[in-house]
C-alpha cells in the first residue's frame, strides 16, 4: 500500500512541478530550463512510475507464485491418491476424492502423463486410468543398490 501511496504522490509532485514550470513565463528553450525541467518534473515522476509498476509487477508475480502452489499442491495430494489405490487412478476418484472439478482433474492428469509421471492405460469398458508406476513400486525401495553396483 505505502509504494502505490507514494507512486502516486511522486507523480502528483511531477504533475505540480510541471505546471509550475508553464505558469513561470520562463523561457523553456534554454539549456539551463531544460535541466532543470529534467530535475525537478523527470526525476520524480520516473520514480512514481517505477514505484507504482514495481507494486502492479508484484501483484502479477505473487498471483503466478500462488498458482504454482496450488498446481503442485494438487500434484502431491494426487500422487498421495495414487498411492491409496494401488498406483492406478481414475478421473472419477480424482474428482470425488479431492472435491475437484472434472476439469481441474483432468488438466492435472494430463499434465502429469506430460511430465511422465503417469501412463494412460484403458479397460475393456473404455475407462482411462492413469498408471503412476514409481508409486506402485515403492515397496522396492529397501531392496535397491547404488547405480554402480546395478
């Protein structure tokens, strides 16, 4: 609140000046009017402006940072799922586990077949289910060896 406070004052004060320096009468074609022009009107507005979009581009970065939580929290809490249920899911128990819409669901499934974190198998019936196999071979863990000794 105090950058978009003092954005705008910033700017109102460049606004002032600026209107001071048409009201002066001074000639404006001078090296040194121009400077001082450059001092008193520039420097403060640059400064507003600067505050005021550093206070609207943090908006828009802080709302990117609360969708990559919220995506991989959905992520974790599917994985977490899959785990529940053998390492296989369908869209069906993603919605009515997670109280999600079909839509929501479906875009993070897909997105984790993107990133290879699941494999769309089909039953007879037409059913996609999405295969998490690191999930279901979580049991190995005890049983592994270093990548040398493989």
């Amino acid at each position: 609140m105090g950058r978009l406070i003092g954005g705008g004052v910033l700017l109102l004060l460049s606004l002032f000046m600026l209107l001071g320096f048409f009201q002066s009468g001074v000639a404006l074609g001078a090296p040194t009017t121009i400077f001082a022009l450059l001092i008193a009107v520039g420097v403060p507005g640059a400064a507003g402006v600067a505050l005021l979009a550093g206070k609207l581009g943090y908006r828009k970065q802080l709302a990117g940072r609360k969708e990559q939580l919220r995506l991989q929290t959905l992520d974790a809490e599917i994985l977490r799922l899959a785990g529940k249920h053998n390492g296989k899911l369908t869209l069906v128990e993603v919605v009515s586990e997670l109280a999600i819409t079909p839509e929501t669901a479906k875009q993070a499934l897909d997105a984790m077949h993107g990133r290879e974190l699941a494999e769309i198998e089909i039953t007879e019936s037409g059913v996609l289910v999405y295969a998490f196999h690191d999930v279901q071979r979580v049991g190995e863990k005890p049983h592994s060896k270093g990548i040398l000794d493989a």
